[in-house]
C-alpha cells in the first residue's frame, strides 16, 4: 500500500508490489473461473435441451445480478475493508459454482447458480479495479492498471477457450466441482492486500490542478466515455459467447486469437497512458475496433477472419485501457469511476446474450456485426465531438 510522504521505501516506489500481485492473483482465478463459465453457459444451456435464445437469457439475467450489486461494492469496502469484501465475492462465487452440480432442475439451478454466481463477480471486478491505485504511487498508475488489465485478460483469455474444452471433456458435475477449486485457490493472496483502501488522492483534481466538473458534467463526460465501451463489450461478448459467425468446431482458435491480442492491446495502451492522452489513444482503439468488426462481419473462415480477430481484439484492449483511465479522470474517484467502467462492462457483455441470442437467429452473424459496427461509429463520433467542444 502506497503512503503519502516525502520518503517512500525501495519496495513502494516499484510498480509490482506485494498489494499489486495480490490483486492480480485474485483477479486471475475469480476473473478466469467466471469467464470460463460465461463461455460455457450457452453451450451448457443448449446440451440441457434449452434454445440458444433462452440460454442467452439466462446469460443476460446473470449480468444483470453483476451489474445492479455493483452499486453497493464501494459500501461493503469503506464498512469492510478490501479482504473481507474480496473474501465475500470469491465465496459467491464458489457457492455458484457447487450450486450447480446439482442437476435435478437444469433450468433452475443453471439460472439460481449463474446469479448467484454473478453477484461474487460483480462485486470482484469493482473492488479488483479500484483498489489498485491504492497498490502504487500515482506515477506509476497507468503502467499497474496495464499489469492489471492483462492479468483480468489472460484470465478472460484462458478461461474463455479452456471453458468450451472441459465442457466437452468431463462430466458436467467435474466441470463444476473444479471451477469451484480454482476459486479457492483465489483466497490466499488476501492476506497481502492492505485492511482498508485509502482515499484516491490522484483523481481528486484534474489535469493542471483544477477543480473536478460539476456533478452534471461528469455524469455527461461518462456517459461520452462509456457508449462506446458499452459497444465494443457487447462484440467482445457476442464473440465470446457465439463465436465470430462460423462453425462451433473451428470457433475456439479465431477466440483465442482475439483473447491474446486484446492482452497485447491493453497492456500497451495502459502502459503509454504514462505518456499520451487517454482520448487519443480512445480514438485509436474505437477506429481499430470499427475496422475488426467490419472486416468480422464479411469475411468467411481462413486466416484472414483470423487476423481480424486479432485486430479486434487489439482495438477492444486499446479502448478498455483508456477507458478505464477517462472514468477515474471523470468521475473523480477510484470508486466512483471503476463501478462506472464496470457496469458499463459487464452491462456489454450481458446484452451480448440478447444481442447475440436473437441476431444470429433472426439476422445472421453479417447483419449482426454491422449494427454494431454502425451503432459503434455513432457512439465513436459522439465522444469525439464532445473532447473537442470541451476543449474549445
């Protein structure tokens, strides 16, 4: 935990410090477990005898238990502290996992055990984000969230893919009893975090020193910030979760594919918010997602829907890392701005069910990726509009 004071330790003035590492553990089992079964759960829904539309649904209701605990996550850390919250969320989340081993109702228990389930998660990705300003002195803040970001990446990236193989290895009861093990190994890193988070100083003016905007205007600049987020994860998830269009079979590669270079993206682009504006690097992200999810949308299997998965999983690292740096900016919090992000993150990936869901049956994969490509446009052109009457 960093400390305010003209001398600082050898060890508080490094960014991979114990606090970091702590958190980065955390988030790669409980960010990994969960993703590992939000990429199963369609699947898993339909081998029950569900609809690929009703297995979405419950994909949806599961990020909706995500996104409305999310609110009360900075309540439970100022009464709690970090270690008990964080001992909360992965405790939800392991009994959503054992919930589910018992089969008798699939439709019951596949829905009781993804929201109970999604309420650990929620609460984890909002307590994750916002404590690791804490973890580091202030300089060092873009290159720890980059450290952060690949780490809840990987973990997306590994669970997505290894999710779809065990479903098809092992028993349905052993795929669940061991998403329950790897939550657990979560718990011992614990002890490293600080008892309690303190108050983010670094977000408490901004740019040259000025006052934080009236509460209207950072409720606005979010909003600019967040519409785009909201689309780019609804991709990420639609992905994810139904593949970029083609045959289940050959859809595990083109998602790793996507997964590993939305690594690369957002740890590069955390680590250059030390340098560059957040807004240009936005930009950068929203035109390299535009172009992946255009090319998506017309290109048939083979190595170039490959290489498109590459670059859009580079632009949606890009536009997660600067993102996440223009919340803590507009909201003037750590709090404040990461249960923004996360909302709109997870908000993303839940409409992704919906979206996903009903596109692929109704419209098909080409339609479905170029409405969101349109939709994206739109919401890219709003927040630049808005950086430049700003700036005027």
């Amino acid at each position: 935990m960093t400390v305010s004071g003209a001398a600082q330790s050898p060890e508080e003035q490094r960014t991979l410090t114990p606090a970091l590492l702590g958190v980065m553990w955390i988030a790669l089992f409980g960010f990994g477990t969960f993703f590992l079964n939000y990429a199963t759960l369609v699947t898993a829904g339909q081998h029950m005898g569900l609809t690929s539309v009703t297995a979405g649904a419950v994909l949806t209701i599961m990020m909706i238990a995500v996104v409305v605990v999310q609110p009360l996550a900075p309540l439970l850390n100022s009464r709690l502290g970090p270690r008990l919250v964080f001992c909360t969320a992965l405790g939800l989340q392991a009994i959503g996992n054992l919930f589910n081993v018992m089969t008798g109702y699939p439709l019951a228990t596949l829905l009781i055990g993804s929201i109970v389930g999604g309420l650990g998660f929620g609460i984890l990705v909002v307590i994750g984000t916002a404590v690791v300003p804490s973890t580091v002195e202030p300089r060092r803040l873009g290159r720890a969230l980059g450290f952060f970001g690949a780490t809840t990446a990987t973990a997306t990236a590994i669970g997505a893919p290894v999710g779809l193989w065990l479903l098809n290895t092992l028993p349905t009861i052993g795929f669940r009893l061991l998403s329950f093990g790897l939550v657990l190994l979560a718990l011992p890193a614990i002890l490293a975090l600080p008892r309690r988070q303190r108050a983010s100083t670094s977000s408490s003016t901004q740019g040259n020193g000025s006052p934080q905007p009236k509460t209207r205007t950072r409720v606005v600049g979010l909003s600019m910030v967040l519409f785009p987020v909201a689309i780019a994860l609804t991709v990420f998830g639609v992905v994810l979760a139904f593949g970029p269009g083609i045959p289940e079979v050959s859809a595990v590669a083109y998602i790793v594919s996507m997964q590993v270079f939305a690594i690369v993206g957002r740890f590069l682009a955390s680590a250059s918010l030390d340098r560059y504006s957040a807004v240009t690097v936005m930009i950068i992200g929203i035109i390299t997602v535009l172009t992946g999810l255009i090319l998506t949308a017309v290109l048939s299997a083979g190595w170039g829907l490959m290489l498109t998965m590459m670059v859009l999983g580079f632009g949606i690292g890009t536009v997660q890392a600067s993102s996440l740096l223009l919340c803590f900016e507009q909201a003037g919090s750590a709090n404040r701005g990461s249960v923004a992000w996360n909302m709109t993150f997870d908000i993303g990936l839940g409409f992704a069910g919906v979206v996903g869901g009903l596109g692929f049956t109704h419209w098909g994969p080409t339609t479905t990726f170029m409405v969101c490509a349109a939709l994206l446009a739109l919401t890219g052109v709003m927040f630049a509009l808005y950086i430049r009457t700003r700036k005027s």
